[in-house]
C-alpha cells in the first residue's frame, strides 16, 4: 500500500492519501502519519464477511470462465463469441476491482440497482431486469462492470444458499475466524459441486 501525505496550501492541512484514494486531512504531519497508519492496518487487517468472499469468488469464477471461453473461441474461430466473452471477462474483472474498492450497489425498491458511475461527472449507472439486465446508461445491455457486478451479487447468492444453507441466522457473534472458516468452507463445496459437473 502506498501511502502520501500532501501540504494543502489553502487550508493549509496535510491531506492523506492511500493507494490514490483521498483519506482526509489532518493540521499535523505526524496526526497523518499515525492516521494513514491505522487506515492502512485495518485495511490489511479486514476479514471479508461471507457474503463479501462469496461475491468475490463468483467474480473471480465467472471472469476465468471467461477466459477459458475466449480461448475456446479463438480455437474454434469463432470471432462474434470471442468478442463476447472477452467482454464479459473485462467486465467481471473490472466488477471484481470495484467491489474490493468498496463500490456496493443499492437496491431500489423497484428492484433496480444503483451503483456509482467510475467517471467524475457522469450519472450513476440503474441496471433493472428487462427480460435481461440492462444499464441505464450508454451501454445499455452490453456487459459491462456494473451489469457484471449484479450478475456476481446473483451468484454468490445462489451460491449461499446451495453450500451453506441459505438464510439462517447465525447462532452466536461471528468473529473474523469464523468468518474465514466460512470462507474455506464456501471453496471446499464449490470446488466439490464442480468437480462432480
């Protein structure tokens, strides 16, 4: 993690950066130091939750699928396929760094999503179900991240409830051990349900 500290001389504040993304500002150099220390620790430090590993995973699967389908096209010659998949795998890829950076989208009462556009400026994308997903904005049903996002969110969701029994409440306060063991638990069964396919 890269972690910067800048001199802000209009408010005359040491603005804090980590990994290019604005922390905030403190009056002290040594107050953003220690502060960009402990940002960065907790960062490194984060457990994902299950459902944060499960939409990880499924984005990670479904972009080597991908792949693997962009390979089978060129193999095969099939140009319109390649282009596809090649898209779809960009997409994933480009979903999966969105949601690690914290980009989670909202759920509209009318069952849309709402996610953020990536480019200062431009409206936030809508993806709502239309026989198919499709975007609001300019690319309206070709893939793109934030229809590849809510297509992981749906898979990990199936995933969920076929490996780990769904919607049951958790008995006790999870801890980030438990939270991991989640997270092995959710691989191991995916690993078997593909395996067996």
């Amino acid at each position: 993690m890269q972690k910067t500290i800048t001199y802000n001389r209009d408010t005359h504040d040491f603005d804090m950066f980590l990994d290019g993304a604005y922390i905030g500002s403190r009056e002290r150099h040594q107050e953003a130091e220690v502060e960009l220390d402990r940002v960065a620790y907790e960062a490194l430090t984060h457990d994902p939750s299950p459902v944060e590993a499960a939409v990880c995973g499924a984005l990670e699967r479904l972009a080597e699928e991908s792949t693997q389908a962009t390979l089978l096209a060129i193999v095969t010659g099939d140009k319109d396929g390649r282009a596809f998949a090649s898209r779809a795998t960009t997409a994933y890829t480009n979903a999966l760094i969105e949601y690690r950076k914290g980009v989670r989208p909202d759920l509209l009462d009318s069952g849309a999503w709402l996610l953020p556009s990536r480019r200062a400026g431009e409206p936030p994308h809508i993806v709502r179900m239309d026989g198919d997903w499709v975007c609001g904005c300019k690319a309206g049903a070709s893939m793109h991240w934030p229809i590849a996002l809510v297509i992981g969110i749906e898979v990990a969701g199936d995933d969920l409830d076929r490996f780990d029994g769904g919607d049951e409440e958790p008995e006790e306060k999870e801890t980030p051990a438990d939270r991991a063991t989640m997270g092995r638990r959710l691989c191991a069964a995916r690993s078997r349900h593909l395996e067996a396919a």
